[in-house]
C-alpha cells in the first residue's frame, strides 16, 4: 500500500522509485478493470497527466453511449495508487473517474452513480454506509489424485487436502499490497472432481470500509486474482455456477452504518431500529435488487433450494437460508479469549461494532459499482418507508427454521420469491424504478439498458459449461 493522499505524494512516489508507467484503470459496463498505459518521459510529463487526464471513448465502454457524443475524459484518483505488481519494470496504477465535455462527472459511470448513492443516503439518514464484500471463486485444474476431499465437504479444509492455498495466501498478500483490506481467506464448501480435473472453491472476505472503497477494492480484487492465475497456469472463475448440484459462488455483501465514525448496528444486546428499517428497504426492493446483483441467467442456477442460497424474501439471525442473514455480532459481553485461556485476566472491552447485516443474492456477475449503489439505495428506501419496522417484522424467520425443509411450505408460500430470471427481474425492477432513479442516483437510460439487456437472455446463455469465464 503506497499510502498516497495527494497529488504531490504520488510524483514524489513515482520519481524516488523510477516508476516508467503509469496506467490508469476504470470500469465500464461490464464491471471489469480497464487499463491505458502511460510511459513516463520525465517530471513535467507526468505532472500533465495527472492533471489533466486523457480521453477515452465512451462508446466502447458504455453501450448506450451514442457514438456521437462518446469522447469521455478519465482523471485519476490519486489516493488509489498502487504498485503494479506483475509489471516487468516500475509500474504504478491508480483508479479513475469519468468526467463528460463540459468537465462535469459523467452520470451514468457506475463508479458515480455509486457516490450519488452514498451521498443521497447520508443526506437522507444521517449516516455512513460501509460494506464489504465475500469474493467466492472456484481454481480449477489437473487432479493428482492425491489427499482427495470428499465431495461438497472443502469448508476451511487445509493443506495438503485443499490445493490452492498457496494462490489464495499469494492473491490475499497482494490485494492487501494494493490497498485491500482484507478479512480472511479460506477454503469453501465447493469441492469435487471431475473428468480428470479438480474443482476446489475458495473465499476471500474484506472489512468493512466506505462503500465506495468496497467496491474499488473489490474490482480490484479480482483483476489480481485472475492475473495471478494466469502466472500460476490455473483456471479461475467466479461464475455463480459451474456445474448442477454443486455449491455456487457469491458475492455475498455485508452492510454497516455508522455515525460520526461509530457504529449504530447494536443496542443494548439488539440490532437497532436503523438496521431493521433497512433490512425492510431490502425485503421491499429484494425482487429488483437482483437486477443489479444477478444479471445474467447462470445466477438463477444458484439461487436454489438446498444449496445455502437464498430463494424467499426473508431476514433471519445466523440463517444461511434466509436472503438477509444478521450473523453473530459480538452482542454478549462475555471475554470468550480468556475462557478458553486459563489465567488470561478478563478484558472489558465491547466488540459489537464489528457487527453487520448481510445481503446473499449477489454473485460476480455483477458489476460491483452498480449493486452496491443499489443496495445503498434499497437501504435509504427502506429509511423512508413509514411501515417499515412492520415489514422487518413480518419478513423476519427463526433462525432455527430451514424454510426449505419439509414441513414449512406454509411459510415459505406466505412469502415473496425472487425472481427466478434474468427476465423476471427485469419486469421487478421496472416495477421498482424510482427505488433507484429518486434523487437522480441511477439515470433513467442506465436503467432501460439493463432491463433490455435482462430481456435479451435466451436458453442458450444458461449452458453452465460454456460460461466458466462469464463472472
């Protein structure tokens, strides 16, 4: 991590380390890193291109740009600087932001239409959203046949039985170089082989920062994964499913609100009201909300009965069922480190702003921008909601009830079901529209787009086997 904050930091990085490139990285529309390369003449070149920016084309990046209107300037972000670090010679790459001709921030850049969350939900409540995200991906390669795991039975297995650790601990060192801030890491549940190959699934978990930072890191993220990957001569993939009757991969996304830097998720051993008022904005937008977070047809392969993926809107405490889950928060004030440490003294210390709330529809196929602005909006519509705390409680599932299980087909017909494809989403968040669009957030043509983009799914872009790569 460069720890850059200013524009003169980055030059002083850049000519004490003989940094040659700079490359400036920004997402389109399909949510993936983009990269211009930039060699470095001398002080004053750089100084040009740090201020200035460059142009890019629009139209290639955002399909619903007109090729007629789509010069797009990229600025970078300076305190998103990194160290490149799979460039053969002293690269930096830093983060950008799109801006139209007359210099205004272009309105329907996802990493904008973000911030236009962030900040309509501040104004709207008061508070901060932080999030952070699970990035579930699956390596894939030749099986040795060696220490197998049983199938579907990977969950935080070890070395030698899982295979990969030695790329997930590679992949965490440097996410966290480049400014990540990583959780933990781990293997998952996902686990089996087949012809001649080995699938094995694997987690990396990040803190909760400032929603935005959430999602550069996340984008980020993945972009070290998948180079790292290809040094390493592996296949990985964060498709949502790569196979039936096998666990799937998410991007699960856990949520906190804070006020003047202090969390607001518990009170007196309880989750507040804050919490419960958005959990309900969740369960009123949670059909649309998979219009962000799903967006194409192999997401619907995941979203499934008995696969610990969510298919009712429901909330529950610890429920891997349910399509918001509140896990453990540390609520007991019970020094747990010093029961199971005989003569360690007690520590009274509170623990409970490590608390979240947790959204478990998404997976990689989203762009990471737009589901988390949508989900910031979800969040404030749930604050503007006048029966809201209703809603929480009429949504909410003991956290002992499988709703899958028989027995419970009451339950789960009293309650709404997600979409169950690309086009049913669509027509939900047609139906939700002003959830997002109220306040200017998401523009009204990003969101036509995406509803024809969900239309436009046939029977053929579900085939698992041809879509490793999709997410």
């Amino acid at each position: 991590m460069l720890n850059i904050k200013t524009k003169a930091d980055l030059v002083q990085y850049c000519l004490d380390n003989q940094v040659e490139f700079l490359d400036f990285h920004y997402c389109g529309w399909d949510g993936r890193l983009k990269t211009l390369n930039f060699v470095i003449r001398d002080q004053e070149h750089l100084l040009n291109i740090l201020e200035a920016g460059e142009r890019v084309d629009g139209s290639s990046l955002f399909p619903f740009v007109q090729a007629g209107k789509s010069d797009l300037y990229v600025v970078p972000r300076y305190r998103t600087a990194f160290r490149d670090p799979f460039a053969q010679v002293p690269t930096v790459g830093v983060l950008c932001s799109f801006f139209n001709r007359d210099g205004e921030p272009f309105e329907s850049s996802p990493e904008y239409v973000l911030a236009k969350a962030s900040e309509a939900f501040t104004e709207k409540t008061g508070l901060q959203m932080q999030t952070m995200g699970e990035l579930e991906y699956y390596v894939i390669a030749e099986d040795d046949g060696m220490f197998p795991i049983d199938d579907q039975k990977g969950y935080h297995e070890s070395a030698p039985f899982t295979k990969f650790a030695d790329f997930r601990v590679e992949a965490v060192r440097l996410i966290t170089q480049a400014g990540g801030m990583v959780k933990y890491a781990h293997s998952e549940v996902g686990n089996f082989r087949q012809d001649g190959k080995i699938f094995e699934q694997n987690e990396i978990e990040f803190l909760p920062v400032d929603i935005r930072d959430a999602a550069d890191q996340l984008v980020l993220a993945k972009w070290i994964m998948r180079q790292l990957a290809w040094d390493y001569g592996l296949t990985i993939t964060f498709a949502p499913k790569i196979t039936a009757g096998k666990a799937g991969s998410g991007m699960h996304v856990h949520c906190k609100f804070t006020r003047d830097g202090k969390s607001v998720m518990v009170r007196d051993g309880d989750i507040t009201d804050e919490v419960r008022r958005a959990i309900a904005g969740y369960m009123d937008a949670g059909t649309s909300l998979t219009a962000f977070g799903n967006p194409h047809p192999l997401a619907f392969m995941r979203l499934v009965p008995n696969q610990e993926a969510p298919t009712s809107l429901c909330w529950s405490h610890s429920n891997r069922s349910a399509l918001v889950r509140v896990p453990l928060g540390w609520t007991k004030k019970v020094d747990m480190a010093a029961l199971c440490n005989p003569g360690e003294p007690p520590v009274d210390k509170d623990f409970s702003d490590k608390a979240t709330f947790e959204w478990r529809a998404s997976d990689g196929t989203a762009n990471v921008y737009l589901l988390m602005a949508a989900l910031c909006c979800a969040a404030r519509h749930g604050f503007g909601m006048p029966d809201a705390l209703e809603v929480a409680r009429r949504t909410y599932v003991d956290l002992g009830v499988n709703i899958h299980a028989a027995g419970n087909e009451a339950l789960r017909e009293s309650l709404e079901q997600l979409p169950a494809s690309c086009q049913e989403a669509a027509a939900a968040l047609d139906a939700d529209r002003l959830i997002y669009t109220t306040g200017g957030v998401f523009p009204d043509d990003m969101i036509d787009y995406l509803i024809k983009t969900l239309k436009s799914f046939g029977p053929e872009d579900s085939v698992v086997e041809n879509n490793l790569h999709i997410a």
